[in-house]
C-alpha cells in the first residue's frame, strides 16, 4: 500500500531513483508534495493529492499570454505565481524583422518549461527548447495537475497508449495543461480518456480500462462512418 508523505520528507538515499515530485540535495531524495509514494526497484516518485500547480525549474507547462512588455510576455501558467518569458528567451530566428505582439499577442497558448524561479517565486520561462512552440491547431485539455503523473503514467505508458492507440500528438504540461493534436473523433475520445483518468487516478487497472474504453469509442466511430457511408 502507498504511504502518504510530506514535502521534505525524506524518501531515499539514491539520488539515481529520484523521480517526479522529488528532488535531490546532498545526494537524498526528499518528496517535493504533499501526495502518495510510488517506489520501485529503479525509481520513485510522489503522486501529489491535491493543490494548484507549484512551479518547478524544467518543468513543461502550457500557458496564455495575458500581457506584452517591451522586453517579454507575462503568461498565465495556471499558478499562484506569475510567469514571464523574456524575449531573450524565445528562440531569435523566430524573432527576426517582426513586432513583439506579431511573435506572440494575448490570448495565444504556448509550450514553455520554466527557466527558474528567484527566492520571491518569480517564474521565468524559455521556449529554446524542442518541446516549445505556440500552439496554433489542436485543443487544450485542462485537469487537476495533481493527476498528471498518473495520466503520463509509468515511463510514459500511459502517453504511449494514447498516441499508439488514436495517432495523436500530446503534450503534457506539468501544470495540468494538455495539448492535443490530430483527428477531431480521434480528439474527442482522447479527451474523454484523459478526463476518466483524471477522475480515477488513483484506482487499480486504470490501464486496462483506458485501453478498453478507447477501443470501444473507436468501433463506435467506425461503426457511425460506415452508417454514414
């Protein structure tokens, strides 16, 4: 059975294992949330039970541009706490002979990871990063950022059998945001599943569930097409 632990608390002694919602000083491990802990024999991590999203140095998230200054955006990362992306940190080909509100206006979307964050929990974020980019096709799908562990899923399984199984695009931000790109039946049954996943995160066989429910949604979508056919 999963024990619950604290932010600080000591999980392990191998800074090898250290996994999602951990993080290491003077090589131990320590829980960064207030949530479950999932050990193996390679790995450990904490599945936090509830609470908005804390920043965290390197972490992915997806976000709204709110305002422009001359020198960056500030972005709406679903936190508590305000984030900026400096024009320094946006990738300079993108930038070349084009006004700050024609690379990104308010109201965009954008896939960043946070840069770091100063002792007064000011966030900077970057987009020079693969990862990164405005998000202009798709849907965003928001859930608890308490879930995304379990909709990420073990070494990504979870992310895998999404794409494998739909042959979508998907980017899981950190902060409870996530992308989703591809066919729009295809879409609507991803989202679906992501939000059964958000709502039983913590149930046994969640896997063989997903796995099922989406094959059943895609024969009921094959089925419609052939009616209409």
């Amino acid at each position: 059975m999963r024990r619950i632990v604290m932010p600080g608390d000591l999980i392990a002694k191998n800074p090898k294992v250290a996994g999602y919602g951990t993080y290491v000083e003077k090589g131990k491990v320590y829980a960064k949330y207030l949530g479950l802990l999932d050990e193996n024999d390679t790995s450990i991590r904490v599945i936090p039970l509830k609470g908005r999203y804390i920043p965290f140095p390197g972490d992915v998230v997806i976000g709204i541009v709110r305002e422009i200054s001359a020198n960056g955006w500030l972005v709406d990362i679903y936190s508590p706490y305000k984030a900026f992306l400096p024009v320094t940190e946006y990738p300079e080909n993108s930038l070349k002979n084009k006004k700050i509100n024609e690379v990104l206006d308010i109201g965009d979307v954008i896939v960043a990871k946070i840069l770091n964050i100063d002792p007064k929990m000011k966030v900077t974020l970057t987009m020079k990063d693969k990862i990164c980019k405005p998000i202009r096709v798709g849907r965003v799908v928001v859930i608890n950022p308490a879930r995304v562990p379990r909709v990420i899923g073990k070494k990504g399984s979870m992310i895998k059998l999404l794409k494998g199984e739909l042959g979508i695009q998907i980017v899981v931000g950190q902060n409870g945001l996530i992308w989703i790109n591809g066919d729009k039946k295809k879409l609507n049954i991803a989202e679906e599943a992501i939000h059964i996943i958000e709502k039983e995160a913590h149930t046994e066989g969640l896997t063989d569930r997903i796995t099922e429910f989406i094959k059943s949604r895609k024969g009921e979508v094959c089925g419609e097409a052939e009616v209409n056919n």
